[in-house]
C-alpha cells in the first residue's frame, strides 16, 4: 500500500473531520474521504472498505452529540436497528462477493430518489397521518418503513454514500416526530450499519490502517461538530441542505470517470 506524505496525512484527517460533521447533519461526507483515498493511491475496494471503518467512530460520535434527541425512541430504534444490522451485513458480503460496479451504476439513481423524497416528504408524512388516525396501530411505523431501512443498509454496507439522505428520507416520511429527531436516529442507525460492515472487512478484507485511524480521529471530532450544527439548524435549512447535499453527490457519481 502507498506510504503517505505529511500533506496527505494531514488531507485525510482534515477530510475525516469535514466528513464526520457532514455525515452527521445529512450523510454524504463520503464522498468526500472515499476520492481522497483513491486519489492517494488505494485501490477502490481498500479505499472503500477502510473508509467505512474510519467513518464508524464518527457516526458513533454524531450520535452521542445528538443524545437529548434520542430520547424516548428506544423502541424504535431496537426494530430499525436490527434490520439496520442484518441489512449492513449483507451489504458487506456483497462487497467482498461480487463486481464493484454493481451498486455503483443504480447510486445515483437512488440518491435523486432520495431527494426527491425529502422534498415532498411533509406532504406526504401529513397524508400518512390523517390515514394513521383511523387505524388502532398508528404509532407502529409503516411495513415500507422496514422493507426500505433494509434496503437501505444493504447499500450503506456495501458503500455507503449518501445513505443518511436516503434514511432521512424515509424516517421523514413513515414516522411522524420532529425532523431533529429523526435526524438523531439516522445517525444511530447509520452506526449500525457502518459498524457491522466494518467488523466483517476487519476480519477479511484489506485496510489501510493509517489512512482508517485518521479519518477515525478527524470523524469523531466531526461528529461532535456536526452535532453542533445540525441542531441549530432551521427545519427548512436543514431540509434544503439535506437535498443539496444529496444531489451534488448524485452529480458527482455521474460525472465521475
């Protein structure tokens, strides 16, 4: 593996900590570290895989600083979360299973959908409440909530970009709680499921050690940031901010060569 000039060194912690704190306001810091590694010289699947280790702690970090947040959603996040987990280990042995390409020419596609969704997602989150009020399990959240978390944990295991925006989206539109705290949730989740994949490329796959280690600094220091930031956010700045992310990441991948 290439050897790192202080310049790089001091690229990817700056990298992990501009991560960490956009992973924990929206999700797509990335797109940010994963380039940066291939950039540096790791191939993509050493890239990817010790890009989803470094980025755990920062996660875990997020979801710390969003502690108040969570509060009261512990039932919730037991049922999302074990899907989160079962969702991430399968997209972890996908990666290690089959081509890289596969997951990477529908990614774009499934960010913009994404979007889409966080876009309209009032709209529908207020229709979904009006039909919950006539139903007696109208605090359970939507079977489509579950299908699409599982879904969505398979990608985050098997890259990961952008999954927060997608777990936004769908926690905005099948439950009905403050977009701050569903945002809390989303970073507890997407711990899950970075961290189960990263245990499975620990075990078997090929890391960058150092390059993990720096962003894993840099990322916990974001997440604390991030924190920070997301929480003073307006809900319509936060919204915006969320697709903007989203879509320039979509971009991104599309243009990529």
């Amino acid at each position: 593996m290439p050897a790192l000039t202080p310049w790089e060194i001091a690229g990817l912690f700056g990298a992990g900590i501009i991560a960490g704190t956009v992973n924990t306001v929206v999700g797509s810091g990335s797109l940010l570290t994963f380039p940066t590694l291939v950039a540096f010289g790791y191939s993509p699947l050493v890239a990817n895989v010790s890009n989803t280790l470094g980025l755990v702690p920062g996660s875990i970090s997020g979801a710390v600083g969003y502690r108040r947040e969570l509060v009261g959603q512990g039932n919730r996040l037991k049922q999302l979360g074990a899907l989160s987990l079962a969702g991430g280990l399968l997209g972890a042995v996908l990666l290690l299973a089959l081509p890289s390409t596969s997951f990477e020419r529908v990614l774009p596609y499934l960010i913009v959908v994404a979007c889409v969704l966080v876009v309209v997602q009032p709209r529908l989150s207020a229709r979904m409440i009006r039909r919950a009020a006539q139903r007696p399990d109208r605090q359970r959240p939507h079977a489509l909530l579950d299908v699409g978390v599982f879904l969505t944990a398979i990608y985050g295991g098997y890259f990961g970009a952008a999954q927060g925006v997608i777990l936004v989206a769908l926690l905005g539109i099948f439950i009905e709680d403050h977009l701050q705290r569903l945002n809390a949730a989303k970073n507890v989740l997407a711990a899950l499921i970075n961290g189960v994949a990263a245990i499975l490329f620990v075990i078997f796959a090929p890391i960058a050690w150092l390059p993990a280690a720096l962003l894993a600094v840099g990322a916990t220091i974001g997440g604390q940031i991030g924190a920070k930031v997301g929480r003073r956010l307006p809900l319509g700045l936060l919204r915006a901010f969320i697709v903007v992310a989203g879509l320039a990441v979509a971009v991104k991948l599309v243009v990529a060569p």
